[in-house]
C-alpha cells in the first residue's frame, strides 16, 4: 500500500505536485475529510478556499467534488488568505480546508483542514483517520485511487461566495485605526495572498501604504514568502529606510503571518509583538470585567512575554510549539490571545486561530495612538537577547540532547525540563533543544540578558550537539 505519512504531516497535507501529490488524491482527500466530519449531527457542508500556487486551483476544486460526491455541499471561497479561511470557517461554523504550501517553494502545496468554528484539525484530531481512509482506497499494484460510493442520500452543492469584505470589516471592527495619526506603511507581500487582503483591509484608513510584491505569482519571482528567514526581509528594511517610512510589514505565502520592522529598517521580534499585543488584549479584558486574562505563549518565545503579562495583570500559561497546542489551551483556559516566537498570533475574538492581520493592525494602532517612533515603542519589550533558531543536521537526536543535558547536570541552580524538548534554565539565561518530527534536525534556541553571554551558551551547546 501506498504510503502517505510523507505527505500527511502532523498538522497538515504537504508536499510536492505532482510528485508526491495530484488531483485524483486531493478528490480522495477530499471525500474522506467529508466522512470524517459528517458524523451523525455532524457538518452538512464545508468551505474551501486556496492560494495564489498554480496547482491551487484545480486541487482545491478536486477535493470540493470529493466533498460533494460524498454527500456534503461545499461553499467555494476561491483565492483567500488561511486567515480568512478560518473566518469562513468561523463565521458560517463549517469544517473548512486550505489549499496551500505557505511559506513552502513554488513546487509545493497543501490543504489545512479545521474543523467548524476554526477548530483544528491535526494528528490527534482526525489527520490520522483522513491518512488511513485514503490510504485504504489507493491500489496496491498501481498506485491508482479509487474512492467507494457514499452512503449518502444526495451529491452535495459546490457553490462561490466572496467572504473578503466581511473578513475585512471583522478585523476592522476588533482594532479601529481611523484615530490614529497618519502612518506610512511599507508592506512586502512576497508575491503571497497579503496582496489580495491588505489593499482591502486597509483601505481607507490613515495609512499611506508603499506595496512591493502586491502582484499573486505561486513561483516568488522575488523571493521566498517566509519572512522568518533574515534574507526574505531585506528588500523590506532596504524599502523602509529609503521612503522614511514608519513601520514595515512582511506577509508568508498564505498571509497568515506577519512580520514587523520598525523605522530603522531593523526586526522587531515575534515575541516582542506578542507581548505588545498581549498588552492590549488584557487591557480589553479587563475594561469588560475580567479579573486575571490568560495569554498563551510558547516555549520558544522570550522570557519578557511572560514578565510582561504578569506586570500587566494577565496570567501567562506556558505551552509546546505548535498551533494544535496553543488552540488546546486557549479552549482549556479561555485565553484572550496566544503567540508563537514564528510570529502566529491566535485572538480569542477570531475563533482561537492565527491570524497576521490582526497582530499587524494592533502595532499599527499602538503605534499610530501616540507620538514615539516604533523602535521606542517596542524597546520595553526587547529585555533580553535571542539567538534566533538554529538548526543542526544529527543523525542522533536522543543522543546528542542526553549529553547537553549532562554537561549542565551539576551546575548550581539550574533547572531542566522536558515540557517540549529539553528546556535548561539559569538565573538570566536559557535555552532549549528540539527534535524536528519530520527530519534529522535539532532545533536550537537561546536567550541570555545580554549578547556575550548568549553567544558563549549558544557556542558551547552547539559544540555538544555537532561533535
């Protein structure tokens, strides 16, 4: 039998077309996400939605007729932004799936899948079952896939629906920017969906916006749609240092992320915005009546995330990496705002998903609300120095992490934990060590008070990890 766990990731489906996907496998895909979630008083239909690639299109078709064959109507979306998918999903409480590879080369693509309400959908919550019921169609021998009729009374209904100007007036409505003094607003799309939503988004308001790479093209003439890696910003920065802009902002391919320089042209990092923005958030919170606002934050971001939230009056809560286990514990905690150090910010007002736009229009209106430029504004939250994420090629993952974690075992006042990976803490210091789930990677992370001491740590545990 074919084997799709190279495909079907722990979040998502993603991969190569046509090498590793097609059409007839997206149909597939797309009839067993639809038995999966139309269990008795389950969905009765789905919305889908897909990106600028040039294989989008006619993936995201296939697997709406899979859905249909299967019994469920499906509500076309067509070219949208995950975020927007998930408003969707949100708004008209359907399962929904994405066709996209986000920040992925233009060879690939994929679908993110959630069910109604933005709910997601990953390993845990359904991806396996979808995996093992389109495995059980493929033959054998040929490789060919063959979906079995639906016990369902009736084909489903594929019908179109713009849901863009109604996603725009959500965002609008959580963050009103129309007070703020005028800003100027370089904004890099990657050739990715944030040209197809920031023209709309931000029509209007006081922002005069300098666009690069506003045109949809899936093959990134430019450059990468992954504004994490340093090189992908530097059109950006060049951009807002020439025009004397006050801020930028960098879309990845499906616009579900964004990130942010301020007038100088340098980052400002994840984990400073989601302190800015967890600011904000409990500030609302609070003004309506809450006592002690959650905020999620992961591992990986920066020790001031959590400080702050506590000066603030919220309750920071600490989980793994990954957008399954934050959207867990905003339901478990009723938390008002999450975010990630790879700049996914999740809001409670936006159904517990991720969307860039939304943190992009709070730094925006914190800015635009009074007089200093970015750069001072974001510095309160910039109280400790990161080493960024660092990966190294080990063939022994276990191995390698058992012996950093004994190089540290009797220094005084350290602490371990395994929460996700290895996690090792001083008094101004830390550090934490990851096994990749999909390749021979260790992921490494460190944060220091300052940068001598960062890069000492960061040295001696790499010189542990690639002996």
């Amino acid at each position: 039998m074919r084997d799709l766990k190279q495909l079907v990731k722990a979040y998502d489906v993603r991969g190569v077309v046509p090498d590793q996907w097609d059409e007839s496998l997206s149909r597939a895909f797309g009839a067993a996400f639809a038995r999966i979630v139309a269990v008795p008083g389950g969905a009765r239909a789905v919305v889908v939605g897909h990106d600028m690639r040039p294989s989008s299109p006619g993936l995201a078709r296939a697997f709406a007729e899979g859905v249909a064959e299967s019994g469920l109507d499906v509500v076309e979306i067509g070219l949208c932004s995950t975020d927007q998918l998930y408003f969707a999903s949100g708004k008209l409480d359907l399962p929904g799936a994405m066709f996209t590879a986000s920040h992925n080369p233009a060879q690939y693509n994929g679908i993110k899948m959630c069910r109604a309400g933005a709910a997601p959908v990953g390993e845990d919550t359904g991806l396996v079952e979808i995996r093992e019921l389109v495995e059980s169609w493929i033959d054998e021998g040929t490789g060919a896939v063959t979906v079995p009729a639906a016990a369902a009374e009736r084909t489903g209904e594929i019908t179109s629906q713009d849901e863009l100007q109604s996603y725009a007036q959500h965002l609008r409505h959580l963050v009103d920017l129309s007070g703020i003094r005028p800003l100027k607003v370089v904004v890099d799309a990657g050739n990715g969906m944030g040209g197809h939503t920031v023209p709309v988004v931000l029509a209007d308001l006081p922002l005069d916006i300098v666009p690069m790479y506003f045109e949809l093209d899936g093959t990134f003439p430019n450059h990468e749609a992954n504004p994490l890696d340093p090189k992908n910003l530097v059109d950006l920065q060049v951009k807002v240092r020439e025009v004397g802009a006050d801020l930028g902002l960098a879309f990845d391919g499906d616009a579900d992320r964004c990130f942010v320089v301020d007038e100088k042209g340098d980052p400002v990092s994840p984990s400073a915005i989601t302190a800015l923005v967890a600011g904000r958030e409990i500030a609302k919170a609070k003004a309506a009546g809450e006592t002690e606002p959650v905020i999620i934050h992961n591992l990986i971001t920066s020790w001031a995330v959590p400080e702050i939230v506590t000066e603030q009056g919220g309750r920071p809560v600490r989980t793994r990496v990954g957008h399954s286990f934050i959207k867990q514990e905003m339901a478990r905690t009723g938390a008002i705002f999450g975010g990630e150090h790879s700049a996914h910010y999740y809001f409670r007002d936006f159904w517990k998903a991720d969307t860039g736009m939304l943190a992009a229009l709070h730094v925006m209106a914190a800015l635009g609300e009074q007089a200093e430029p970015l750069s001072a504004l974001t510095a309160v939250y910039e109280r400790y120095t990161a080493s960024g994420e660092i990966n190294s090629t080990v063939a022994d993952q276990a191995g390698r992490t058992a012996a950093v974690r004994e190089a540290f075992a009797d220094q005084p006042g350290v602490s371990f934990d395994t929460l996700d990976g290895l996690t090792v803490a001083g008094q101004d210091w830390w550090f934490n060590l990851r096994a990749s789930n999909t390749e021979p990677l260790l992921r490494l992370n460190v944060e220091a008070r300052d940068e001598e001491r960062m890069a000492e740590l960061r040295d001696q545990v790499l010189a542990i990890v690639r002996a």
